[in-house]
C-alpha cells in the first residue's frame, strides 16, 4: 500500500515538474529572441540545475516532511478525497489527519463548496456524479448506516438529516432521525422530539455552520392541534346553547423545538407563533445563518438560528392577480448553491421561459440572476418540446394546433454555481435524460441517461427530492 501511494505522488509530483519545465521552455524561447546572450547564459545554468536536480528534490522532500507545521498547511489545502488518499502515506500522516483540529480547520478553509453530486431519493440510479474524473468519485453509500429503510431529508454543508428506519426493540416506532457524513462515514441519532396529541410535527430541519461551530442544530417545528367549539346557529335559536356543538379548526399556531449536538437534547426556542398559510416547514433550506420556509403568500418565513428569531422574507410578486397568491407549480425550486439562495419561478409548463431569482444577504430584495429560455435548450434536446398529439394520437384534431409545442417537459434539480460567475449550470431532468444548461453562456450537455415510463415521469421531482452532497470532515 505504501508503495502504491508513494508512486501516486511520484507521479504528481511529475506532473509538476512537468509544467515547471514547460514554463521553462517557453521563457527560454522568448528570450532567445530578444537576448540570445542571456539565452546561453541561462541554458549553463539549467544544465547546473538539471545535475542537481534529483538532489534537490530529496533535500524539498525531507524538508516538508520533517517540518510538521508545513506539512500540515499543505494537507488542508487538498481536497477531501485528495486527504483521504495522504492517510495511506505514513502512520504519521494517519495521526496528523485524524486530529479532530485538522478536519476543524479543513472545514473552515473549504467554506460554501459546492457539491460534487446530487442523491435522488425515490429515483433509479441514486445518484448523480458532477466530478470531471468520474474514477475519483465513488457513489458515497448508506450502507454503513445498517438501516434497513433511508429517506433523505435535507442537506446542509456536508451533512444529511435521515429518516432512518431500524430493527431496534428499543424503538418501537422503528422511525429514528440520524445526521451523518457521507465521506467520513459517521453518524449521530437525533431523538424524536416532544409531540404529543396536541403538537404534530409540522417540519425538521438540519442547520450546520462550520465558520462559527463544529455543532450542527436540529431544528423542529410543532403545530399546536387546537379546537374551538363553534355552537351550531340552529340550537342557539332554540335555546340549545352547548348541545351538538359542531367543532371547527381555528389558525394553528407553531412551536420550534431546537435539538443540539452539544448537548444532546431538545429545548423550547420562544413562544408559539402564528405563520402564513400552508408554510411548508417540512422543507427549510438552510442559508445566511438561518432555515428559510416557502409560503403560497407574500411573504414568508425564516428563523436565524444563532438569535433564535423568527422573521419575515418578501416573496416575488405575481405577474397577475392581485392576491398575491400562487400555486405550488409557480416555485419549482428553492435551494441554496455556495452561499447564494436561489428561487426559480415558472408561469407555466406550456411557456419556454423561467426566471431564477437570488436573494440580497440583507433580505432587501429577490433580484432577477439568469433569464432562461427552453427553446435554447430544446435545439439541442428537442424531446424536452412536446404535442399532446404525441402523447394522445387518438385525441388528435388534425389542427394545426395540434403539431405545435404545447408543453415543455422538464423538471428542475438543482441550480450549481462555480468558483466563477460564468461557471454556473441547472440541472434538469427531461424525458430519458438529466442534462446542465448554463443560462449565461447559453450552452447544454448530457450529464446522464435516465430511462423513464413515460414523458410525465420526468415531472414528478420536486426540488426537496434532490439533496447535495458536499465532500466534508466534518464530524458528528
């Protein structure tokens, strides 16, 4: 094993030298044409450098390696998969990369990475690889949680919050909510929270911070199940007050329960508080320091999890109607990307344009970030166009309408962002297949193939179906 390692970095290190010399080469080669005199004097010198060489590299070599401090700086700068690989070098290595101290400041030097693949729950492959080098990147499995069922609920800077399901006399249930890391493979069992009769689980929610803790917070939401009775006219007009009463819910109200890994338990986070109709507080993403919840309203909600404040976020208004009001099919996608918060709006399936949103860090406002237009993408992917006469031949008028685009097949996975601005890419599953588009650059490419039933199967992902995986020592 050691061998093999140490012919592994033999080879990087080729790989470096191999660019040094080529930098090299090309200064020689300029200067040769403007200073032929310095040009002689520099080949001397090279071949000066070239006998020394070998020995130079063995003196660099035991220099970085007798120098601890050094040697670590150069470590946490390698990628996760890259520190894996170190720890087959040396069982000083393993010793150095094993402190907890390490993986604490590897995380904070490797803040808002965006993921090197998506996990499909419910789907037929599992998951998608975004890694260049599809040999560096194994699919990071479960497996080594035992459990006998696994929904993934959230992601969250390296993290995942589960639903896991164990064969455990101790839990009746068999349900038990776990936080894990896929790349380091360790786990932490979260207990249930305190529902009752009276207090359904409304949502929960994973928040992890690496730059301010190496704690992760669960953060719960309760809704009160109230009653009020509401006497029934027709008694009350017979003097039946009291009599057949007729029950009918009232607004509830919510309670956020905040689970620490710290401390291993649950506690009570403010008062009960009411929240825009129909929030959806079972899929909280989590950005800025905060889970921000979506409602069918103008507004909705975040909870800053450091303050443990619940606040307000202004929606995009409607291009028509004057409630405010929109349906579930009008944000698609709600989702976080190397710490920008991303809100895609469609109008309508039968439209070939969308909007993606991004929000200001000071909430002042959602700003429009790329503009796309299916038909860009449907010339390169035309299967994501169709004609209801394709999919409905016997239905079929013979019209003219019946030959053109009706719909637009599609369903939006995620929204990547790059180390640059330009390096952007939506991840879109259409009809057999999962491609990115870059609405900057207005290219497409084939990311895999996806064998469907039929054209609506690709409908079907929302965008809490889809859950990052980030690369991260982060421990729990």
């Amino acid at each position: 094993m050691d061998a093999a390692c140490g012919l592994h970095y033999m080879s990087k290190q080729a790989n470096f030298l191999a660019l040094y010399h080529l930098s090299s080469n090309v200064y020689s080669f300029n200067l040769s044409l403007s200073q032929p005199h310095l040009f002689q004097q520099t080949l001397r010198e090279r071949e000066i450098r070239m006998t020394d060489n070998s020995e130079n590299q063995t003196c660099s070599a035991e220099m970085v390696a007798s120098n601890q401090d050094l040697l670590t700086e150069i470590l946490l700068r390698l990628p996760v998969k890259s520190v894996f690989k170190s720890k087959c070098v040396s069982k000083r290595w393993v010793s150095l990369i094993s402190d907890p101290q390490f993986a604490v400041k590897h995380i904070r030097l490797h803040v808002n990475l965006g993921p090197s693949g998506l996990y499909f729950y419910g789907s037929p492959f599992g998951f998608l690889n975004f890694d260049k080098d599809q040999n560096m990147l194994k699919v990071p499995s479960l497996s080594f949680l035992n459990a006998s069922g696994i929904e993934i609920l959230q992601s969250c800077n390296g993290l995942l919050l589960l639903l896991c399901r164990f064969s455990s006399a101790e839990n009746n249930s068999g349900f038990t909510y776990c936080v894990c890391n896929p790349s380091t493979k360790s786990f932490g069992t979260v207990p249930l929270p305190n529902a009752t009769a009276n207090r359904s689980m409304a949502g929960i929610n994973l928040a992890f911070d690496p730059p301010k803790s190496t704690h992760y917070k669960v953060i719960c939401v309760l809704m009160n199940n109230l009653q009020d009775p509401i006497p029934n006219d027709n008694n009350l007009l017979h003097g039946e007050e009291g009599l057949n009463d007729i029950e009918h819910f009232v607004s509830p109200t919510y309670q956020i329960e905040i689970f620490s890994s710290e401390t291993k338990a649950w506690t009570l986070s403010g008062g009960p508080f009411e929240a825009p109709h129909y929030t959806d507080f079972e899929h909280g993403v989590f950005w800025n320091g905060a889970i921000h919840w979506l409602s069918p309203t103008d507004v909705s909600l975040y909870f800053d999890v450091d303050s443990e404040s619940l606040k307000t976020m202004t929606m995009p208004r409607m291009q028509t109607g004057p409630t405010g009001f929109w349906s579930s099919q009008r944000f698609p996608y709600f989702g976080e990307c190397r710490g920008h918060l991303h809100l895609i709006e469609v109008d309508s399936i039968s439209t070939p344009r969308f909007r993606v949103f991004e929000m200001k860090p000071d909430y002042s406002r959602w700003f429009v970030k790329y503009r796309v237009n299916l038909n860009n993408v449907a010339s390169k992917f035309p299967e994501i166009a169709r004609r209801y006469i394709d999919e409905f031949p016997n239905l079929a008028q013979n019209s003219p309408e019946d030959f053109q685009v009706q719909y637009y097949a599609y369903s939006i996975l995620g929204v990547i962002r790059g180390e640059v601005e330009e390096d952007v890419e939506l991840v879109l599953l259409l009809p057999g297949k999962i491609i990115s588009h870059n609405p900057r650059l207005n290219t497409s490419k084939l990311l895999s193939s996806w064998r469907a039933n039929n054209v609506y199967d690709c409908m079907q992902y929302k965008w809490y179906h889809v859950c990052h995986y980030v690369e991260s020592l982060a421990g729990v």
